[in-house]
C-alpha cells in the first residue's frame, strides 16, 4: 500500500514526492504518462551530445530564497543571465524594450531621460489596463507594441492580444536605463549538471518508486493508495465534464548544425513575420563547449501536449468551477501549472509544491484540496 500516488513527474510532483518521502517517511508512487521525468523542464544530451531542454528553454529565476535553498540540495548552478533579442524591421535589437533598443532602432542617442519623454509623447491613455494589449499601448505606445508585441502574441496564442489578460504581457517590463537582462530576479542561474540530473537526485529516495510510460487512469484502481497528489491538467481529471479548459501548445523543432555558434544569444524572438516565435541556442545558457551546437525553433499551435493554460476571463471563470469539484475532493492536492491552470514560472510551482506540503504538515495526515499560495 502507498500511502501517496503522485501523478506527475515534474517539479510539482517531484517536489512534493521528495518532500513526503524524506520529511514524513511516506511511501510515494510517482507516476508520469511521458518516458521521462522532469515534466516540461526535461533536458537531454541530443545525438550531438549537446545538453538541450526537450519542450523549449527554461531559465531559472526567482526572488525567493527559501527556493534556492531548497534545490540547492540537489545540485549546483551554473551562473547565468538570460538575454534575449528581438528580431524587428531586420535588425536584432534588445528585448524587454530599453535604451539601447529604442537608439538602434531608430538610430537615435537617446538619454533615459529623454527615452521617458520619448515614450510619454508614444503611449495611449488606455484608462483601465485590462487587456495585453492595453499593458503594452499603454507604455510604450501602438507602435513599438505593434513591432514587438502584437505579432508574436498573436502567433503564441492564437488570439490578438487584446483578448488576453493583461498578465500575459505584464510579464515583459520597459526599461528606460541599458539593463538588457530578461529577468530582474536576485537568483538566476541554471542547475550544473542540468535540470534532469537535479529531479533524478529529488526522487532518489528510497521510499520513493516510478512508473514512466504510466497513465494515472491505468493505475489508480489497481494500485492501493491512501491519497493523491495530482498535477495533470485539472479539466481531464473531471472527465471534462464542464468543458475543456483550453491550452496552448508547441510544437518544437530541434536542430544541430556543424557550427559551433549560430546566434549571439541563447533567445532570438521573431515577432513579425516568421511562423515562430523564437530560436534557443542552449550552449549560451549552460556554457557547454562544443564544437557544434543545437537549437529549438518554436511553433504555437492548439494540438499537442497542453503547455500554457490561456490567460482570459472565460477560462479563469471555467477553472474556478473546477476548483469547486476539486475541493471537495477529500483525499487528493491539486498542484501545479496544469492542475491549477495557472501561466506560472518553475519556482512558483515550487514555491506552490512547498505550500502544500507545509499545509500537509499542519493537518497532520489529512491531505487539503486546492493549493494556492506562490513563490511570487
Ligand atoms: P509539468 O512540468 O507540465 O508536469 C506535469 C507532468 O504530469 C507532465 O510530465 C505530464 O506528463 C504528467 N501528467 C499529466 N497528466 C498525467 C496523467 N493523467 N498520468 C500521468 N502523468 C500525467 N518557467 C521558468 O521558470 N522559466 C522558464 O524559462 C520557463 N520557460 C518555459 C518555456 C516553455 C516553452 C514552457 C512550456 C514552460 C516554461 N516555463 C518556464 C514554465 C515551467 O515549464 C513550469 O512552471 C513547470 O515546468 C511546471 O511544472 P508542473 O510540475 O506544474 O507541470
Ligand atoms: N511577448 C511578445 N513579444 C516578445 C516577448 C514576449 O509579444 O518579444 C509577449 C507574448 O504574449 C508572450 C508574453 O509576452 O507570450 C510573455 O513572454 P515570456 O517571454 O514571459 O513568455 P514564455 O517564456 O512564458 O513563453
């Protein structure tokens, strides 16, 4: 008998197996439908022998240190810093929008100062920021939105970005100053020996046992277990009973090439005219040397594996009936991107894995419905 069936192998279910297995001495079966572990943040030595990240890159960033501390326990980092640049008007220029950007763009040589006054002189009064168009005009105006924003979002999600809440974009910042990093956080940096090598180390416990290649529907009536984890898509779960939630999708090219660079940074994003939205050369972000070097090109698309739940108030309204069903659920967490349908970066599945956990502690062996609550 387990007294955990953990569905998912990624960091909301690895999280949480390690947890409960180490902290509580439960015995934990994960189970994962796909042929490896670490979910979407799964990374492999290609035939090249180039380390690359199977479902596009993946950059680890946080302001918490409470997560640091807790992987820390399974690997070492690699310093790193991710900078992206944007393909636009045939010229590769940094993104989120800064000084430089605006310069060589418009060959100009701007202050900050006089960049404010650019864009004060650019952004619409949008009155309340709804929508992710709204974020953008709002900032830096219709133009650079149209240049940066409105062409790629479309591609990533389908719809214009005036259907799409205004989180989406919100995630992006303007800067007025030359910082041309993607992220601001305090921590950033990727694990040494990569991502897979970490979750193998998560799960080594010995009262933790895996089952690949497993669907939770082909175990969960022959496999005696006291409770669930569970980090699949929550609308499946309920045998989509009220709907499909809708997902967004990829689908990833990967290819190597006999040279040992193709671009000057790990991201290149193509908001105009190409059919994906970006290029990831791995080898800038784990400073691998070699004398090739491997890339993934991305296509959204509407079939595939559900990777982005899609941020619009339909869809928060769609989920928020799931989560009823789902809280009255006794024995079972909900956890995770999937589970929760929320567009959340690694450590705030982490930060929402150990929030679970801690509530898992204080009702004793009662285990509680929905999770909530994130790194930030
Ligand atoms: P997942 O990683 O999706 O894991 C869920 C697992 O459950 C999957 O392995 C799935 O196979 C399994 N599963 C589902 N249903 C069943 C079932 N019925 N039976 C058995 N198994 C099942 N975050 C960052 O912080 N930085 C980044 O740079 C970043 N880049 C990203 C780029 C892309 C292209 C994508 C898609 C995401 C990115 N993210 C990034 C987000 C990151 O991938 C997620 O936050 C994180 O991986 C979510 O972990 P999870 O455990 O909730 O879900
Ligand atoms: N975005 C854009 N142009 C860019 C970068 C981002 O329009 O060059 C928008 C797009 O809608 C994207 C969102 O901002 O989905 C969030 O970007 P992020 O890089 O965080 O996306 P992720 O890495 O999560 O796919």
């Amino acid at each position: 008998m387990f007294d955990w069936l953990v569905v998912g192998a990624g960091f909301a279910g690895s999280v949480l197996a390690e947890r409960l297995a180490s902290q509580r001495g439960e015995k934990v079966l994960v189970v994962d439908r796909r042929s490896h572990i670490g979910g979407n943040a799964f990374d492999w030595y290609d035939e090249a022998g180039i380390l690359v990240h199977r479902y596009g890159p993946h950059i680890f960033h946080t302001n918490a240190e409470a997560i640091v501390t807790y992987l820390s326990q399974f690997t070492k980092w690699y310093p790193y810093e991710h900078r992206v640049l944007a393909n636009v008007d045939g010229r590769l220029v940094p993104i989120p929008i800064n000084l430089d950007t605006i310069n060589r763009l418009y060959g100009l040589d701007l202050t900050s100062e006089e960049m404010e006054q650019f864009l004060a002189a650019r952004r619409e009064n949008v009155g309340e920021v709804r929508t992710a168009e709204d974020v953008v005009v709002g900032t830096v105006g219709r133009e650079l939105y149209e240049k940066f924003f409105r062409g790629y979002t479309r591609k990533q999600w389908g719809v214009d970005p005036s259907q799409l809440s205004k989180s989406v974009t919100a995630r992006v910042p303007t800067r007025t100053n030359r910082d041309d990093r993607y992220f601001a956080d305090t921590f950033q940096s990727m694990p040494a020996g990569g991502y897979t090598r970490m979750f193998q180390r998560m799960l080594a416990h010995p009262n933790i046992k895996m089952m690949l290649q497993t669907d939770y529907r082909e175990v969960r009536d022959v496999i005696p277990h006291r409770r669930l984890v569970y980090t699949g898509p929550i609308d499946e779960f309920f045998d989509f009973r009220l709907g499909k939630l809708p997902y967004r999708s990829l689908h990833f090219d990967h290819v190597t090439l006999d040279q040992p660079q193709f671009q000057p940074v790990a991201v290149v994003n193509y908001p105009q005219t190409e059919a994906f939205t970006r290029v990831t050369e791995y080898k800038h972000m784990t400073g691998q040397q070699h004398p090739r070097t491997s890339l993934t090109y991305e296509y959204p698309t509407d079939d595939g594996d559900p990777y982005y739940p899609v941020p619009r108030p339909e869809n928060e309204a769609l989920y928020k009936r799931y989560e009823a069903l789902a809280a009255q659920q006794t024995d079972a967490v909900f956890v995770g991107r999937l589970a929760t349908y929320r567009y959340y970066n690694m450590d705030q599945v982490i930060g929402q894995a150990l929030a679970a956990f801690s509530r898992i502690q204080r009702t004793g062996a009662r285990a509680l419905p929905i999770i909530k609550g994130a790194a930030g």
